[in-house]
C-alpha cells in the first residue's frame, strides 16, 4: 500500500528533476520546486491545487443536492492519491472500465465498485472472484446486456464452482450506440434470466448518456429524458417482478458531459431502498476545450456564475523551441505529452525566460499541429511582434483530461504561483 500510495519518484520519469535523488511522493510538497523557476525539466503536465480542490466539494455538494451518491470514472486519472481525495470528499465508491484498473481501485482502498463495461473474459471473470475472496468488505458489480455474455458467465461459474455470486447491472443502451439492451422486451428477457442464474446476482440498472451529448439544451434535453425514462421502465417492471436480489436497487449513468440531465432521474421510486449513483470522472480536473463548452451549457441550466462550477486544473507547459519562420514556433511537446484525441492544446498562458508570473496570451496564438514531440504554435501576422522566444514558456490548455493523465506516470499539484506542494503518482 506504501508504494501506491506514496511511491518513490526518480528521474527515470519524465518531468521529474534530472539531477534530483529518488524522493517519495509526499515529501515533493517539501522541496521548495517551483515549475516557473525552473526546477522542474519541460514539459510537465500539473494540476492546480486550488481548482482541483474546488472541483471535488463542487461536484460532491451537487450530488447531495440531487440525492445521489457519485461513483466516479477512476478510469480518468488512475491515480491513487487523486482516489483517495474523491472518496475522502464523500464518493460512495469508484468506476472502472477494466479489471486491470479495478485492482489499483481496490488496492488504494476502494470498497464500492463498479465495472462500466461487460466483462467476458475468463482472466477477467477469475480475477474479480480472487478480489473478492481476498477482501471480504469488497462490492464489485459489473454490466451486462446480453443472454451470450451471461451464458460465457455461467459456463465459467459452473467449471470453478464460485463461491460469491457476480454482481451485476442491467445495461441500457441505444440504436446505433455502444454496448446496452436496445429494446424494452430484449431489458425484460435478459433480466428474467439474471434473476433466474447461480451465477449472478441483479442488483441494478445503468445506462451511459456521453456519447448522445451535443452540448446544446434543446438537442440533449429530449434524448437524456428519453434514455432516463427506459431505465425507470425496466427498473420499474424489475422490482415488480422482485427480479432484484438486493436490499439496495442501484441505478447509474453519467458522463461528464450532461450529468446534470440524469442525475435527477437516479432515484425512481421502485417501493424500495434506491441509491443513485452518478459515475462521472472527468470532473476532477475538468479542461479548458470539450467539457468547457458543455460545462456552460450545463452553467445555464443550473444557473450557476462563471467559475462557481467545474475549473480547469490541468495545464501543461513546454518550452518554445525554435521560431524558425514568421508566424510559427515549435513547442517541445507533442502526443506523448498531451490530449489531442478531441482537439489540439490551447494557449493559455506564457512566462518569459526567468519570468515568475505568467501572462496572456494573444488570441490568435493556436496549436495547429502535433508530431510526436513537437507542437506548431501559429499566430496571425499582427501579432508578430508579440512571438515567443526561443526559450520562453508555454502553458497550454487541453480537451479530455483522460488522454493527458494516462501519458505521465506522475503529475505536481501547484499553488497558483506554481509553487509545488504536491504530486500523484498515475498507473495506467
């Protein structure tokens, strides 16, 4: 547990001091580095203390709000101490999406959890049953959406002889969607035969809205309540038929997108104990690109100001290069670095060499391109004599905080002056 939780970090990881001796996790906050000074080699991916902070009592005192528990993704950070924070904050439990990510959850002290996915593999089915028969308090429960997959399960149960039942959910999904039951009847048959199998046990329902998201209220209100209104459906008709084997229903969706338009709907009455439980992940460090644009859409619909909700906490800086023609620079940092499944990096902010403060930065400065290692920086011909240096540093914003998290295997938290005062340790 001491080495997840508070690892020892070399040189050997990227971003970390090259000359510096190996160091745990949590003495970092000691040291006095600050990334604008420059004890720390570009590029680095950091989080901001603050709105890190922020993000997680925002997003906790909101789920109260709605009366449900969050579940989040841990599949966003796969970070240890960023699990901790989560669950401290008041997370019933955490998500993931593999039985790999799962152990890292448990072994970080998670006891409540959920697999967003259907698991069909035999590695993956005897991998949950040793979890389980290894930590007595431990609740894994996973999808399923069709009789094959329950009929891998059973066949599997029935040669190892388990001896705790799988937990799972019934999964709804949509035409033309991912994974989920497509149809109210296909719902009906399927839960008829969980209840009816040794090997499982149906303890509730899920769906995943993300993928319908538009990001405007009139495209994604129909469509949410839609979805929302088949998971009542089915959840409805399963506790009539008492086809739930648990004392507790639960009911799950949420992506980071449109939380706000299925939360409400975690709760339907059933003539049972519900507990809702809103799986989002993104959250933790939100981002300045796809979850910005949706986030004000959300904003509107809750009414909340500029900045009273979710805050970008994640920023990666790197250092300008070359400037090697008029209207381009070449950022040291490329897809090994930084998101760009969604969209390219944004300017946010420059620090001149030796600068302790950053400033703006023009708004025609964009990232128009990525190599492995290298970013092309393009700014309009009037702002020209606004370039960057050669040397100067760039903090660049991102879209999908998932697919810069999994490219580092640590990140500094950072006061507002970039002060480090602590780190997380990443395990993808």
């Amino acid at each position: 547990m001491n080495d997840l939780l508070d690892p020892l970090l070399d040189a050997r990881l990227k971003g970390f001091p090259h000359t510096h001796d190996s160091v745990r996790r949590s003495a970092i906050g000691s040291l006095g580095w600050n990334v604008l000074a420059g004890d720390l080699p570009l590029p680095i991916a950091l989080i901001l203390r603050e709105a890190l902070e922020h993000n997680l009592a925002w997003m906790q005192q909101q789920a109260r709000a709605w009366k449900v528990d969050l579940a989040p993704h841990g599949k966003t950070t796969m970070s240890p101490q960023l699990f901790k924070r989560q669950l401290d904050a008041g997370a019933w439990g955490l998500t993931f999406a593999t039985v790999k990510q799962l152990r890292v959850g448990v072994a970080s002290g998670a006891r409540h959890t959920l697999i967003a996915n259907q698991v069909v593999g035999d590695a993956d089915l005897h991998g949950i049953q040793a979890l389980l028969a290894g930590h007595a308090d431990l609740r894994v429960a996973f999808l399923v959406d069709s009789t094959a997959q329950l009929d891998v399960i059973e066949r599997w149960s029935d040669v190892h002889k388990i001896a705790r039942p799988f937990e799972v959910m019934l999964e709804i999904g949509m035409s033309g969607g991912r994974t989920g039951c497509r149809t109210h009847a296909e719902a009906t048959t399927l839960a008829a035969r969980l209840h009816a199998s040794i090997a499982v046990k149906l303890v509730g329902i899920e769906c995943y809205e993300g993928l319908t998201a538009q990001g405007t209220t009139e495209q994604d209100v129909p469509v949410a309540a839609a979805l929302m209104d088949r998971v009542e459906a089915i959840a409805i008709e399963c506790a009539k038929r008492r086809w739930f084997e648990t004392d507790e229903v639960l009911i799950s969706a949420g992506g980071s997108a449109i939380f706000d338009l299925v939360a409400p709907r975690l709760t339907p009455v059933l003539g049972r104990p519900v507990r809702g439980l809103l799986r989002s992940g993104c959250y933790v460090t939100h981002d300045h690109g796809s979850y910005k644009r949706y986030l004000k859409v959300v904003d509107d619909r809750l009414d909340c100001a500029q900045g009273e909700s979710l805050r970008a906490a994640m920023e990666v800086w790197a250092l300008v290069q070359s400037h090697p023609e008029p209207g381009l620079a070449i950022l040291a940092v490329g897809k090994r670095d930084i998101s760009y499944d969604l969209e390219m990096p944004i300017p946010i902010k420059r620090a001149a060499r030796g600068a302790m403060k950053p400033s703006g930065v023009p708004a025609s400065w964009k990232v128009t391109g990525l190599n492995d290692q290298h970013a092309y920086l393009r700014w309009d011909a009037a702002d020209e004599a606004a370039a960057p240096a050669v040397g100067e540093r760039v903090g660049l914003g991102i879209s999908h905080p998932c697919t810069t998290f999994d490219k580092w295997h640590w990140m500094p938290i950072v006061d507002n002056d970039y002060r480090v005062t602590d780190a997380v340790s990443l395990h993808f």
